[in-house]
C-alpha cells in the first residue's frame, strides 16, 4: 500500500494545522481509499510550537493572568508537566500580535513583560525545564521586558529606570541585576527560533519583521539602532556577543535577550520538532509528502518547518506537494522536479475570504495532487 505522509504548520490567521490536515485527508479519501496516510504533527517554534510540543512531554494546560503587550490584563495558557517538571510557553500567548487591533501595532510601545511572568509562574509550579516558542511576537524589544518582569532594570546615562520598549532600548546605557531572583542554576530554557535571522542590521529583527508589526520606516531605524544598543550594554555587562547569534533576531531579539537574560540554549524550532517527532524514520518509506504553510516565500527556507521538511525530503529523493495560502515562489525556482507548490490564491489575498474558503479550496486542490502524482 502506498503511503503519503501530510506535515503541516497552520495557515496563519486562517487554518490550524489540524484544520488544514482534515482539508487535505478528505480531498485525498474522496479520490482514493486506498492508501496509507500519515500524520506528523510539525511546528518551527512558531504560534502553536506551545501546543504540540505538549504533546511529546505529556503536559496538561495551565491557566494564568498576566499582562499583554501594552499591559493590559488577559488570561493565557501554557503547557506544564509535573512528572517532567517541563514547562511549554509560546510567547505569542502574552506577547502575540494577534493579541493587538491593527491600529494598536507599534513595536516602539510594545512589550514582552508578559511572557517574563509566564515563566515566572512556570517556575512557581516547579519547572525545571522551559522551552520558549519564539514566533508571532508584536514586539521588538530584545525580550528586555520580560527580563523587566525577572527583576531587571534598564537605566539611562543619567541613571533614571525606564521602561524597557522598542523605543527606549536606544537610551539604555546599563543594566541592573542586582535584584534578579530567579535559580538560573536549577533551570534549563531552550529558546526555539523560528526564523534564523540575527539581531540588528539589514537582516535583523528591525528591517526584516518590524513592518509587519506596525512600524514605518522611520520607526524601523530607531528600532534598529536601540537592538545596537542593546548588543553593546549587554557585551559590556555579561561579556557576551548577541549580534551575530543565530536565530538572535527572532521574535523581535527576544532570542538575543533570552540568551543573555534567561541563560537560554538557542535551538532551531524546526530541527527540534522534527527530532522528537522521528521525521526522518519516518519518511523513508514514503510515497509523498504534502506539506505547507499560509504564506510560502524565501523566509520558508530561513528556519520555517516547510522548508526543512522539503530539504530532508530531497535528501531521499521523496516527491513533495506544498499547499500554501500564497507562494512568492514557483516550482521552477525550487529547481526541482520531485516539488511542486500549489498556491489556494493569488497575493494580495483578503484574510476574511480566505479563511471561508481555505478549507474546501484545499480540498479541490489535493484532488488534483492525488491524480498527478502516478507513482501515487
């Protein structure tokens, strides 16, 4: 019997994974009966990192209160195991833009203080071990607010304590730990990336995702030169180089700031997933592989989940469907016969018309795949 293996992240804004997953097992059953179909559930450290890694560590959800990125009182949840003591934050849960209007966006006041509390109470109930989804942040603070909730305090030249935003970071000139209480020696934190960017310049965290947060072009460069900033108070403090870390840039630098507040292990999302998921023993005896995201482009291959699953694939030769919400690519550009993508609309795309039509377009589409892939 031939087997497909279906490896998918969600559709940002539109469809979750296992949404996307029901879409395609059912157009691929309305054409065929008989073939084996696996399922793997992926992520790359981006929004729903949290809820399936849960799943690896058996961890049951946690209900708490905290402050959103303009300090606004809301419920989150996160994932904690006690007979682990693994505690599983996405830090999109307290620090997300989906949290924020389209009008709130601006990732000058924003700020990641929330997630600091998050695992503030994971410590609480007695994690030993937290792991950090990077992805889907409304903030560009170097993760300085949530070192803020840990105890830390950012001073200016004159010696005055602010507020650690994107807009301040560049009037920081020193960083006050004398009142951190947190058993770094007791606890373990693997920030996952989900994007391989560094922390500042043309390809920092600034430039490449800010824009998208709300920020302009003027905004851009204040942003830039404060994560400069930052990166130098920090090497004077802790002896420490962020500039250059992989992965440093994502969530707007909180893997820099993790990594030189929260003594974090920077960890590819992806590479991690994959892993605990035995991907690659699994994909050896598969026929095809269907996969995708919401938006397909170059990003896809910088860190994201779709592109380390269409790279392992090519290493064994597997033939791989991608179904996206929109592709900035095209099979030709892959270079690759075995990949084919298979946008659901052309770009710009409505968020509202997508995601009542996603679904069934999804659907239509894995139609087709299933009838063109004769080794099928």
């Amino acid at each position: 019997m031939k087997k497909i293996l279906l490896a998918f992240d969600k559709f940002k804004y539109t469809l979750t994974a296992e949404q996307v997953t029901a879409a395609v097992r059912k157009g691929i059953t309305s054409v065929r009966n008989d073939l084996l179909i696996h399922r793997i559930p992926v992520a790359d450290g981006g929004e729903g990192t949290a809820d399936i890694l849960s799943r690896f560590f058996k961890c049951k959800k946690i209900n708490t209160e905290v402050n959103n990125p303009l300090f606004r009182k809301i419920s989150v949840q996160y994932y904690y195991s006690s007979d682990n003591q693994t505690a599983v934050i996405d830090i999109s849960e307290a620090s997300g833009l989906f949290l924020l209007k389209e009008k709130e966006r601006n990732p000058l006041l924003t700020s990641t203080y929330g997630t600091g509390e998050m695992i503030l109470d994971a410590v609480k109930k007695g994690a030993k071990k937290i792991i950090l989804g990077l992805g889907g942040s409304a903030t560009t603070d170097a993760g300085t607010g949530a070192a803020g909730a840990l105890g830390y305090k950012f001073l200016t030249k004159s010696g005055e304590v602010i507020n650690p935003l994107g807009k301040n970071l560049i009037n920081i000139s020193y960083i006050d730990d004398t009142e951190v209480v947190f058993p770094f020696d007791n606890i373990e934190i693997i920030a996952l990336y989900d994007v391989e960017n560094v922390l500042y310049g043309k390809s920092g965290a600034a430039f490449t995702y800010s824009e998208q947060k709300g920020a302009n072009q003027d905004d851009l460069k204040i942003l830039d030169a404060g994560l400069r900033n930052i990166a130098k108070i920090i090497k004077q403090k802790y002896g420490k180089d962020v500039s250059k870390l992989i992965g440093g840039g994502a969530a707007g630098g909180f893997g820099a700031g993790a990594f030189a507040f929260l003594r974090a292990e920077l960890q590819s999302g992806s590479d991690t997933l994959l892993r605990l998921a035995d991907f690659e023993s699994k994909i050896k005896d598969t026929d095809l592989i269907i996969t995708g995201e919401g938006k397909f482009d170059i990003q896809s291959f910088q860190g994201k989940i779709t592109g380390k699953i269409i790279e392992k694939a090519e290493e064994y030769n597997i033939p791989v469907a991608v179904i996206c919400g929109i592709s900035e690519l095209t099979s030709s550009e892959l270079q690759n016969d075995l990949i084919q993508i298979y946008p659901l609309f052309k770009y710009p795309v409505d968020i509202e018309f997508a995601k009542k039509k996603s679904a069934e377009l999804i659907v239509e589409k894995v139609k087709s795949i299933i009838k063109t892939y004769n080794s099928v």
